[in-house]
C-alpha cells in the first residue's frame, strides 16, 4: 500500500507541473525502434516501457557482455551462479528468466532443448553491437509464446560504423580481442565483427565458505556478420548470422565445500536470418518475409558422467503492412515454427506452432495507440489468443500518459511435456497447459527545466496463472501476482554531466504461499554519472543497490531444498576513456570499487575488485 500511495503522489504532483515543460530530448533514445511493433516506429509516441542500451553507453561503461549491461535496466534483474561464463538469469517484473523472448537481429534465441526453455545470454558478448532494445510486459499479442513478460533484441551494428581493432586485459588473467570490419558500396553494406575472452575466473562456489578456492574459468568465442543489399527502389535484401562457441568450468552445488574440480559445460549456438522486403514508393502496401534459423549444442562434462542436448528453431514470418489512411498503419503477420529437441534419456521430440496476428497503429493529434491481437496453434497442448492495447496521449508538450493492458502465455518446453520418468518419479508430463497472464501498466513522461530533467514513472501488476513448477514431476500447480513501480531520472545540470537514475519496487508474491518469489528484491536502484572532462576525456561511475531476497539452498546432509535469506548489497564501478587522436583510443574501468562482499545467488561466487585497460584503434 505505501508503494501504491507513494505512486499516486508522484502521479498528481507530475499532473500539476506545466510551467518550464518542453520535447522529449532527442538524445535520450533513438528516433526509430523495432521491437515494440516489429517495424520501424517512432518511440516518442509508443505507450510501451522501453529501454535502449546503444553502443555509446556500451563504450562509456566498458561492458563487455549482455548481462553487464542489463543490470542497470528498471523493471530488470540480473543474477549468474558465479564466474561470467556461468549461467545468467534474467527476472522483469518479478517473472522468471524463461519468460523472456531473447533475439538476435530479430532471431529467437531461446533454447528448445533447454528444461524451461529460456535462452542462454550469459555468451552473448557485445561487440558489434548497435544497440540493445528491452520491451517490457506481456508482448504475445505480437511475439506469441516465450513473450511472456519482455523482449530482448540485441541489433548488431550495418556498415555505416567505423572498422575497429581493441584488445583488453585485467584480473582474473582475463584476455579479449575485439575486431569488426564494416563497409558500404554501392547498393551493399557489411558489418562483420569477432571477438574472444578468455578469464581464469573465480570459484563460482562462494570461496567465502570452507573448501571453496578452485577458480573456474571460462572462455568465449562470438562470430557475426550482415549483409544488405538494395536491389532495387522497391527491394531491399539482407542475411544476418552468429556463432557462439563458449566453454566454463562450473560447481555442482552452493555452500561448503562444495567446489567440483574438472566440471566443464560446452555450448554452441547459431541463428541465421534472412530477410526480403518490398516497399514501393508511395505505395500503401508493403511486404517482408523472413526466415530464422537457430541451433543449440550443449554439453556438461561432470563427476556424474557427460549429458548432451540439442535444439532447433526455424521460423518463418511473412508480414505486410497497409497504410490504411494517415490515421491507421495495420500490420498482418502468418507465422510458422517448428522446434525440436533431443538429451541424454530424452529422444528426439518436435513441436509445430502456426500463428497469425493483427495490429493497428493509431496516430490521431495527440493520442497514439497500439493494438495487437494474436491466434497461436500449438499442435501439443492446444490454441491461444492473445491481445495487447497500449494507449499514449501528449496532454501538453513534454507531458505524456501512457498506459498498456494485455495477456500473453508460455508454451511447456519439450522437456516438461516428454522428459522421461527418472530414478526419483515422473518429470514430463504431456497433459501440461500454457502459463497465462493477464498484465497493465499506466505511467507518466515529464520533462521540465527547458529539457533538463526528465522523469519516467510506471506502475505495473501482472496476475500468472497455471505456472509450471516441478512437483510430482512438472504440473501447473502455481498462481503469482507481481506489482510495482519503475522510476527513471535523467538530469543534465550541465552539457558535460548526465545524471540518470532508477528505482524498482517490485512486490512478486506466491498466491498459496503469500511470499516473495526468490530471487526477486522488492527494491532495486541505479545512479550513473557521467562526467565529460574534456574532449578527449570522459568518466563514469555506476550505483548499483540490490535489496535482500529469498532464495532456496539444496542441504546435501537433509537431501532437501531450504528456504534462505540473500543479504542486500551495494557495488560501485568506474570507467573512463581517453582519445589519444581521432583514430586511438585508451580505455578503462574498476568493477566492485569498494570490494563488496556479495553474493546474487545464495552460495554463489561474485568478482572482488577487479580492474581491467586496454586500448582501440579506428581504421
């Protein structure tokens, strides 16, 4: 209650300042994303909760992997079981990790193969990246399943940018090389880039427990490459792939002594697009048609023996907007995907999904809206329907309200429909239904002070139905509720300083058990500065506060799950940057400046302080 009095003060105090009110500043996101309506809109008028990571924050931090970056999105949490190369979980809204659809380029990354099928993004390394868009609440009314709370779309770099070589190193004996090779010519652009790390690591068994001090370490290859082509006015083409080969040692288990010498985990994984697209000229109608590839291999070398699994993914989309009249832009979307997946003492199993959606985008003086709405045929456990409206209205220059309400659902993986029984009962179970959800959001844009201070407030709940947990083997046994507030900041006092800031309350509870869901902090909080000392020079510094949070902690010596408090903690990190010329550029950065002492899964390793340098060169 006090968070939702809280928010309904803020919302009235927002309403009443007009005075000094001014357009959105162009800098803070890009004029045109894709993620949010599947096409190329402009986001000063979109309703949905979006956040853009660009390449330039990326560079200004110095992060070098996807779950860096994502830590400092509201709404979003992040927690890995131990080193970097273990593996990453994403939570948004207080929903879980495999309720995220990931992308690349448009490609889904979620893993068929895997137990719940969420996607690995602990080995997405971002070089080459352009920028990294993040959508948050239900979006099956366009995405259809894995949407479920948020969408991920990683968008790698055209030709336009510069080629660049960088080469870094630090603690840990960690190593990376960056290359990317960029062009245009004529009617063809390319973008290529590669990049590998290579760390000693940590113990990803917290060495602040007993027998706990084998480092595990981790290394990462990622290969990409997009080429467009401009065939004609009217026909655009473009192909887009890549590799990820990454190899990490890993422990079994959390606690004391609990380190496990030689326990290796090897994964690869490729997603190809290719894509076609007719837009005439002052046409009304256009029309795209893609097809997306992406494979999976995994395999876990461990004192139990070697389990492999393998999963794939091809979708095909054939889309086509109309331009009705300069009011309406309706998109019709047939879309087709056929997954499978294969493990140790779990054969060969496929599913077919056929879906077709519709969306309308309204644009009318100061009200704009988007309405989707979804059919999905699963042939295993049945149909859906899924809708999404996300309403915004400018009450006055650089004010908005906007607000969304939707459903979406999550298909059970292959391995919770078809997982053989095991020697302690049941796993799979085929009579499994979808995870449904129901979810709104209402919120308020402000600028004020002639364009130096914005401020983005937003409330959300979502209600979860049918969630799918492992009991007698995997059942729909579970109900949950999750509601909070997101705020961001972003104050420039001065044109060399930005100030951005957030806070996320997040209330994410077990409708039968009335308590927090684990690993969600009900608070959570971000301060970034930013400080341009000179031309040549910039700094930063990153906040980052996490609240307490339950958690479950396997006890070998009662063969038995126990409940378990994380403590709060609070990291600092540092980056700057030097141009030495135009072409040359030395960079640095501290992770954990002031040695916190943490852990983001109970039992888990988390880096000490930890420095890293290196230098890039433009060409």
């Amino acid at each position: 209650m006090r968070a939702v009095s809280l928010t309904v003060a803020a919302f009235a105090a927002f309403a009443a300042i007009q005075v000094g009110a001014a357009s959105l500043p162009e800098s803070d996101l890009p004029d045109m994303i894709v993620t949010a309506t599947g096409d190329e809109s402009d986001v000063s008028t979109l309703a949905h909760s979006i956040t853009v990571i660009s390449s330039e924050e990326i560079e200004k931090h110095g992060w070098t992997t996807l779950p860096q970056a994502l830590r400092h999105v509201p709404g979003m949490h992040i927690v890995q079981n131990g080193s970097p190369g273990s593996v990453a979980s994403v939570f948004i809204r207080g929903t879980r990790s495999q309720h995220v659809l990931v992308m690349i380029d448009g490609v889904r990354i979620n893993d068929p193969s895997r137990a719940t099928r969420s996607a690995d993004i602990a080995g997405i390394d971002l070089s080459g990246v352009e920028r990294v868009e993040i959508v948050r609440g239900p979006q099956s009314g366009l995405y259809g399943s894995d949407a479920f709370s948020g969408v991920i779309n990683i968008i790698t770099q055209g030709g336009a940018q510069p080629s660049s070589l960088s080469v870094e190193a630090g603690s840990y004996e960690t190593y990376r090389v960056v290359g990317t090779l960029n062009g245009k010519t004529g009617v063809v652009n390319f973008a290529t880039s590669a990049s590998y790390i290579d760390s000693e690591g940590f113990s990803s068994a917290s060495d602040e427990y007993e027998g706990n001090h084998e480092n595990d370490g981790f290394s990462t290859l990622n290969l990409s490459a997009k080429v467009g082509v401009q065939a004609t006015e009217s026909i655009f083409a473009d192909i887009s792939a890549r590799y990820i080969d990454s190899e990490n040692e890993y422990d079994l288990g959390a606690g004391p002594n609990a380190d496990s010498d030689d326990n290796v985990a090897k994964g690869e994984s490729i997603s190809v697009r290719g894509g076609l697209r007719y837009a005439q000229p002052d046409s009304i109608w256009s029309s795209k048609i893609t097809c997306d590839y992406a494979s999976f291999d995994r395999e876990y070398d461990s004192t139990w023996g070697i389990d492999t699994f393998d999963g794939d993914n091809l979708e095909t989309e054939w889309r086509n907007n109309f331009a009705v009249n300069d009011v309406h832009m309706l998109a019709a979307g047939l879309v087709y995907m056929d997954e499978s997946a294969n493990g140790n003492g779990f054969g060969k199993e496929t599913a077919d999904i056929l879906g077709v959606y519709l969306q309308d985008e309204i644009a009318y003086g100061d009200l704009n809206a988007v309405a989707s709405l979804r059919y999905d045929s699963h042939d295993e456990f049945g149909d859906e329907v899924t809708y999404r409206v996300a309403p915004s209205y400018a009450v006055c220059a650089g004010s908005r309200l906007k607000a969304s309400v939707g459903t979406a659902f999550k298909a059970p993986s292959l391995y919770q429909l078809y997982a053989p029984a095991g020697i302690w009962g049941p796993v799979g179970n085929d009579d499994l239904k979808a995870e449904e959800m129901f979810g709104w959001d209402i919120g308020l844009e402000q600028v004020l002070v002639a364009d130096l201070l914005k401020f983005d407030l937003v409330w959300f709940q979502n209600d979860i139905d049918n969630m799918i947990e492992f009991a007698n083997g995997y059942e729909n046994v579970a109900e949950a509720e999750t509601k909070g507030v997101e705020f961001g900041l972003i104050y420039t006092p001065i044109d060399s300083v930005i100030v951005n800031a957030t806070y996320t309350y997040t209330d994410a509870k077990d409708k039968s058990t009335d308590k927090q869901l684990i690993r969600i902090p009900e608070n959570r909080a971000t301060l970034d500065v930013s400080y341009a000392v000179t031309k040549r020079l910039d700094m930063n510094a990153t906040l980052l506060y996490v609240d307490s949070r339950n958690d479950l902690y396997f006890d070998p010596s009662m063969f038995m799950s126990v409940d378990v408090t994380t403590d709060s903690y609070m990291t600092l990190d540092i980056a700057a940057n030097f141009a030495l010329t135009e072409m040359v550029a030395l960079f640095g950065r501290i992770e954990n400046l002031t040695d916190e002492d943490y852990e983001e899964v109970y039992g888990y390793g988390t880096p000490d302080r930890s420095v890293y340098g290196g230098a890039k060169v433009l060409f």
